[in-house]
C-alpha cells in the first residue's frame, strides 16, 4: 500500500484541479436540466381569438367566475385560468358579481375583499 502513496505524492495539484473541474461540470449539468424542465413545463400561450364579444369586454376590466362555484375573480388571476369555458360565468362589474351571489377571491390581489 505504501507504493500507491509514494505515486500519488507528485499528483496532489492534479487531484485538486481534476475535483474543481468536475465538480462545475456536474453543476452546469444540474442548472441545464433545471432549465429544461422549466422550459418544458410553461404552459401554452391564450389566444384571444377565441373569445366572444362578452369575453372581449373582459379585457378592459371585468370579472370572471364559475357556474359551479361560489367566488369571483380578476381574468388574470390564477385560478380564473383554471375555470373551463362551458363553466366560465363573465361579470362586467364587481357588484354584477355581487348581485349574482359570488364572493370576491382571497387570493386575487386587486379585489376589495381579495
């Protein structure tokens, strides 16, 4: 055993440069797959051009609920995304919403109750 360490004692520099360099491929590698995951996790863009004429008076501030649910929310929150068209309930003003019986969101910034 005392031969292998007699070899090894010229290559204490190489080692420590090999261990470095390794170390940041290994790194670059982990941030790259990150990356792509993220990449490939966003979700697909809205196109507009399938709303209707409602739907269009929603861009200029309006409010946006389901059928089957009890609280109303801003079109760009998140869970107004979730909402399926054939359940998807469009409120021009915040006390049409009211008047309707939904309550504004908790986690919608931007609401009065929110």
């Amino acid at each position: 055993m005392h031969i292998w360490i007699g070899r090894l004692r010229g290559w204490g520099k190489s080692i420590r440069i090999l261990t470095i360099v390794s170390g940041l491929l290994i790194c670059s590698a982990g941030i790259l797959v990150g990356y792509v995951v993220h990449i490939l996790s966003q979700k697909p863009p809205i196109f507009l051009t399938e709303w209707s004429n409602r739907e269009e008076n929603l861009l200029a501030g309006g409010y946006v609920a389901s059928k089957k649910g009890t609280t109303y929310y801003l079109p760009w929150c998140g869970n107004a995304f979730r909402i399926q068209r054939s359940n998807r309930r469009i409120f021009l003003s915040e006390k049409e919403a009211i008047t309707a019986g939904f309550r504004p969101a908790k986690g919608c910034r931007g609401l009065v109750g929110g």
